[in-house]
C-alpha cells in the first residue's frame, strides 16, 4: 500500500513559525511533524510515499533528502503554482499514487498536522474486511463540524451544529422544523480525523466536484457529492487519541501528547 501525506497548507494558525518554515516541518519533541506521520507509516509497512507542496517547498523537499525520506521512498508532487486542498492535492498525486502496473490498491492519505495512537495495521485490516470506496477514520470527540453516519456506519452527510449548516441539501429542515435534527434522522455525529483509507475508483467521481468548484476542492466537499451513491465507512479505533497540531498555542500540549505516543 502506498500512502499520501498533505503538507501543502500554509499553515496560517501556526503562525509566526510558518512565517519562516512549512507547517510539515514545524518540530514536536525535535522531530518535524511530516517525521512523525512518515515514521507511523513506516512502522506499519508503508514505504512508499507521496507528499504534496506549496509553502516552503524546497525546504520540505531538502528536509525529505537530508534525512533520506526517514527510511522511506517520498516522491513529490508539486503545487507551487497552485494550491489545491485535499481533493485537488489527491487528483494531481495520481500518477505518483497509481503506477500503471498496479491501479487497483487502495493508498492511505492523511493530514501531516494530525498525531495520534492510531494502529495503521489494523486499520489496514479493517479495510480489507470490507473494501469500499473509503474507509474514514473518525472519533467522538467534541467539535463543531461532524461527518453523519448511519446505523451501518455509511456515511450520509454533514453539519456545522454553531451554524446549523447541512449538507447534502437532501439533509436540510423539513416537515416544519427550523433546524436539522441528525438524531431524528438516525444518524450519529462523528468528527473526521484527517486520515483515510480510499479505492482508486475515487478518482473517478473528481470530475463532477470540479465542474461545480474548479481544481481546488477538499475530500470532504467530494465525499458529501457522492455520499448518496457510494459507500464510505466510519472506522473508530478502540481508546483512539488525536490531536490536531493546528494553532501556536497548542504546541506545549503537543509536545507532551507526543510523548506518550
């Protein structure tokens, strides 16, 4: 199995570091945070690996050759002239994902900003139980933004609970009621943790999501645009522990979660 890792964000909420530095090589415990996402991977198997870039790229890339790709083979794929979120970052790392003679692996993708305790084997097992088009890795942890789910953990849509914002519009209030309510529709609430498990057949169903966006688009925005017609499962890894390396402040907490990984 191959792996992606998104590292091409700006990093703006980790700011003033990423003023100097990309967010991938922002250091927790005096390794950079694309170290930790490459050695998980590694630990579990995955060697070959494709990382996309745009923020300080050349310092990522140079980061990746000094440290011989932590044992890894990194490819790169290039978006220096154009950021492209999740989705767009994906459909552009195709050909770096999917090499000729072998376009029907599924290929692990995650966040670079995410650590967690999560069994990447065992996750792998989980999708081999049950091959769909995804296999998405969440928890129920507080947030404001939930993934919805149904009783046989498919994924059906989405909701902002500050805003009441829902998608897809199938999900909006109806039958006079102001506001979506997800329990009276059977669905249980689930926060999306950046890493995922996808069939190349995923590919096959961008065109649609650009048409509507353009060439940037999330995995998200692409998973609630096919959510009625494709299976994408919840997985929930048993005492799961993340945590989202996203704001300044939040590094000293990051540093002694790391430790306990």
């Amino acid at each position: 199995m191959k792996a992606i890792i998104f590292c091409a964000g700006l990093g703006t909420r980790l700011k003033p570091l990423t003023d100097t530095m990309p967010k991938a090589l922002v250091p927790i415990n005096g390794k950079p945070l694309l170290q930790w996402q490459v050695e998980k991977l590694r630990d579990a198997g995955i060697k070959d690996i494709v990382v996309n870039v745009h923020h300080f790229s050349d310092q990522i890339i140079e980061a990746i050759r000094v440290n011989n790709g932590w044992g890894c083979n990194i490819s790169v794929s290039d978006e220096r002239d154009a950021l492209l979120d999740t989705g767009g970052g994906l459909r552009k790392a195709k050909e770096l994902l999917l090499p000729t003679n072998d376009s029907a692996s599924p290929f692990l993708a995650c966040n670079v900003d995410i650590l967690s305790n999560i069994n990447i084997k065992t996750f792998i097992k989980e999708y081999s139980k049950s091959p769909s088009l995804g296999l998405l890795v969440v928890s129920p942890r507080e947030t404001q933004r939930y993934l919805l789910f149904d009783k046989e953990n498919t994924l059906r849509g989405w909701t902002n609970i500050a805003t009441g914002e829902v998608r897809p519009e199938s999900l909006s209030p109806k039958d006079g009621f102001s506001t979506f309510d997800y329990k009276q529709a059977g669905l249980k609430p689930l926060a999306f943790s950046g890493m995922q498990i996808l069939s190349p057949a995923i590919f096959d169903h961008m065109e649609a999501v650009i048409a509507e966006k353009g060439a940037k688009f999330s995995l998200i925005d692409l998973y609630l645009s096919i959510c009625k017609e494709e299976v994408l499962k919840a997985f929930v890894p048993k005492n799961y522990k993340m945590m989202d390396v996203g704001k300044i402040n939040q590094l000293e907490d990051a540093r002694f979660f790391s430790e306990k990984l």
